[in-house]
C-alpha cells in the first residue's frame, strides 16, 4: 500500500487522482468534478493499493468522507464513494504557462501499475473537460493522433 498528498475523485465507473501543493485547487477541482456528477474518494491523502491489477484507492480511516472547502471549513455529507479504480493523475499546477501544448504521453508507476499522467492548472475553464478526455483516453474511449 502506499499514500500520495493527493485527492481522488471518481467519475462514472474510474477514478481520477489530482495531485498538487497546498494551494494548487485539489479541492476546488474536487468540488467542480462533484458537482458534476463525480463522487469524492478522497481529499488531501489518498490511500492506494494494487488490486487484481488495478490501482484501487481509498481514503484514510481519519479523513473518510471528509473535503476541506477553502474558505467555508471542513464539511461532511459530499457524495461520496468508499474507492475508486484509478486511471489517471493529473499533476496540477498553478502557472498556466507550465503547461506544454503536445506533451508526450507520460506514466508513473504507483504499487507497481503503470498510471497515465498530464499536468494541467486549476484555473483553467475547460479543466473538467480535458480531465474527461483524459480519461477516455487512458480507458480506450479515444486515441492519441501521433
């Protein structure tokens, strides 16, 4: 089992992890993709294991069912899902300007499962949608043109 600083929403039948500093919109995303329909896994740590061959994650017994919303608190009663079978990370960053335009496709081994990564930053107004496309991607549901 391992842990990452990071928050986990699922969406439909797969799960989403979004990574980031202190700051960087984990939870404010995490809110956007709820309100959208997704469920919240969990917020700030996200437990993961290798299950059957996928990543399955979870939330820590402490913080199970719990989403800090900046400037509100922390509150309970989010709908929520007890795991989530993840398919991608999403790295967030702050500076738009980080964001390479035709990145190369990149994974990162997590409980030794080889997970498809993107950077993209919280502030962008199409984020929900380039998160869905990267899950049709990483789930088949779309290809990459080389």
């Amino acid at each position: 089992m391992s842990q990452l600083h990071a928050n986990c929403v699922r969406i439909g039948a797969h799960a989403v992890l979004l990574r980031g500093p202190s700051g960087s919109g984990k939870s404010g995303l995490s809110l956007r993709l709820i309100d959208a329909g997704g469920f919240l896994v969990s917020d700030d740590r996200t437990d993961l294991a290798a299950r059957d061959g996928r990543l399955i994650a979870s939330a820590p017994d402490q913080i199970a069912g719990l989403c800090e919303v900046r400037g509100i608190g922390v509150v309970r009663g989010l709908p929520q899902k007890t795991e989530g079978d993840v398919r991608v990370l999403i790295d967030l960053v702050t500076d738009p300007n980080m964001i390479e335009r035709m990145p190369e496709p990149d994974f990162e081994e997590i409980c030794g499962i080889a997970i498809p990564r993107w950077t993209l930053c919280a502030s962008d107004l199409a984020i929900e949608a380039k998160i869905g496309v990267a899950l049709a991607l990483a789930t088949g549901g779309m290809t990459l043109e080389p």
